[in-house]
C-alpha cells in the first residue's frame, strides 16, 4: 500500500482516495472478475463499491489493510445485488449465493489476484524481450514460435527465458514462483 495513505480511512481526502483507487484498481477488477463474468458489470461493482468506501469512510475509521477492508467491500456489494452476480437468463438459486458467500472462496480469490499481481509486477521488472518471452511462453507459445515471432533464434530464447525465469526466482516468494511456473505453464527444462 502506497505510504502517504492513512489507514485511518476517515482521514482520507480526494487525493488519497484518487492513489488507492490508481494503485489498486487492477487488482480489485480482477478480484471482482471472480465473482462477475461481464467487465461492464465489474466496473458498476467497483465504482458503486467506491462510493461506499467514501460515503462511509467517517464510520470506517482505522482499518489495519484499507486494501483487504475494500475486497470485503467488493464482496458485499456483489451480495447486495444478484444482477450484479447471476446472468438475466440463469435461473436465481441458492446455491450462487452460497458459492459466491462462502468465506473460504473470498479467501481464495484474494490470494489468487495477489499472488498474479505480485508476479505481474516482477515480469515488469524484467527486460523488455523477458518480458516478451516470459509472457509468449504463459500464453503457451513454444520456443520455435517465439523464436519466429521475435525474429531470433531458439537459443537465443532459451537463454532469455533461462536468465528470466532466474531473475523471477529472485523477485518471487518460493510460492509465488512454483505458482508461475506451475499455472503459467513455463517449464525449467529447455
């Protein structure tokens, strides 16, 4: 969380509101994309999530992680409204309720975007063509492809892929970085 803002949210004014909204704002898209299939409709959750974040920030007072406290504002505002959750043409259960209620799912889908967007910001901190062979080889492109694409050699991308995934090994917790390696598909061996 940028260090300028409170984390007594009554405290905050339009330009804290205006940072936590920029240094967050695609993490909490994508937390709420979880939870909402139509990106029309994520952006209706947010912004009428914010504004409940500002109406009420005097009652709100002091929050450990105004970032955390703001997913469980996503999440009641999805709660609050099933269009906002179940397609007009689904049959309105339950059993959406539940799933979409239930805390250890909440859980989950908060470690899940935090733990994309710490690796989406260490790919950034790579070198333009890492950046580029890291994130061809996630959407599943093979070395030979790559090669062509980049209008290099097939060893050339070996060896930048090596020193990237390297590189993210340093940047990444253990965890995050089997987490890379695993759900993106990129494989240690060349």
């Amino acid at each position: 969380m940028h260090q300028d803002i409170p984390s007594d949210i009554s405290q905050w004014d339009d330009q804290d509101l205006r940072a936590f909204i920029k240094e967050n704002a695609a993490v909490f898209r994508a937390f709420a994309s979880k939870y909402v299939h139509d990106l029309d409709v994520v952006d209706d959750v947010l912004q009428e999530a914010y504004i409940k974040l500002w109406t009420n920030k005097a009652k709100i007072g002091e929050v450990k992680s105004p970032r955390n406290y703001f997913f469980s504002i996503v999440k009641h505002t999805i709660l609050g409204n099933k269009n906002y959750y179940m397609p007009e043409n689904m049959e309105r259960d339950e059993a959406s309720y539940m799933n979409i209620s239930d805390e250890n799912t909440f859980l989950q889908n908060i470690i899940e975007v935090e733990a994309s967007n710490m690796i989406a910001q260490a790919i950034m901190k790579l070198s333009p063509q890492s950046q580029q062979v890291i994130l061809m080889s996630i959407e599943g492109k093979s070395m030979k492809e790559i090669a062509e694409d980049l209008d290099i050699t097939v060893n050339t991308v070996k060896t930048v892929k090596y020193r990237a995934i390297e590189r993210l090994a340093g940047l990444l917790s253990k965890e995050d970085f089997v987490c890379l390696l695993g759900a993106c598909g990129i494989s240690l061996i060349f």
